[in-house]
C-alpha cells in the first residue's frame, strides 16, 4: 500500500506514543469542544490515508451517533429539564439526553480512532515496537514481585 501521509515514515515508536496518547487524552478529555476537534481531525486523517473509500465508515458512524445519544435518556432519567415523559411518569430530559451524546461521542472516537492506527502499522512496525515494549514488560514484572515479595515480608516482621 502506498502511503499517502508523512506520518506513516515517522519512526514506528513515535507513531506509537502519538496513539496511546490519543487513546489516554481521549479517556480523560470529555468537554464537548475537544470530543469534536478529535473527531473531525481524526476523520481527516482517516481520509487522507483511505481516501474517497473512508466516507462510508464515517457516513455510518453518524446513525450510530443518534441511536446511542437518544437511548442513554431512556436507561438514565437523571436531570432537572425535562423535555417528554413517557410510560406515565418516566423523564426524558436534556442532561441526560447531552451525557449520551457526550458518551457516544467518546465511543465512536475510539472507533474512528481504531483504523487510524491500522493505517501507519505494519508488521516491520510491530518488530520495531517489540524492543522497547519488552524492557518494559520485564521492568514491571521485576517491579511487582519485588512488591509482592517485600510487602508479606514486611507485614511478618511487623508482627
């Protein structure tokens, strides 16, 4: 495949940060301005990687967007506006209504955000990531049974 982006011939470790720290802001950044710059500027690289074919990936994300954002106020009454009931007495009301589309805007980042990730990666990619991912993993390891050793101890010797 040819790569159409300068970001696919970054080194694959920087490629890596960059997405682990999507990922990480992306759990923790819930203000509406930032889940939409994501998404569009993440739908913008998408597109640039897949071209003309990626519109319909995003053109289906849209639906999806709707139906979670209308079903969250029926599984969650939560809030002081209250637009409709239903079943009697049950709210649907605004807050709970703008939580949804908040958590459905969360979700389909993460989806938008999934093949982006494909698109740079490749196998060399991977090979290049192994090194550094398995000092790492050895690190932590060493990390938690030193804990796991020292704190039992520690607690016999306080007795």
């Amino acid at each position: 495949m040819r790569n159409r982006d300068t970001f696919s011939t970054y080194n694959p470790v920087i490629n890596f940060t960059f997405f682990i720290g999507a990922v990480v802001f992306g759990m923790f950044f819930v203000h509406p301005a930032f889940l939409i710059c994501s998404f569009v500027l993440s739908s913008v690289y998408y597109l640039t990687v897949r071209g003309a074919g990626g519109l319909k990936l995003i053109a289906g994300l849209i639906p999806l967007f709707i139906f979670m954002s209308a079903i969250n106020p029926l599984l969650n009454s939560n809030g002081d506006t209250v637009l409709f009931t239903y079943f009697g007495d049950r709210p649907y009301t605004f807050e709970a209504l703008c939580y949804g589309m908040a958590l459905s805007a969360m979700l389909l980042r993460r989806l938008r955000n999934s093949p982006a990730v494909r698109a740079p990666s490749a196998s060399s990619t991977q090979l290049a990531i192994g090194p550094y991912l398995s000092r790492l993993f050895r690190w932590l390891l060493r990390v938690a049974a030193l804990a796991l050793r020292v704190f039992p101890q520690s607690l016999l010797l306080s007795r």
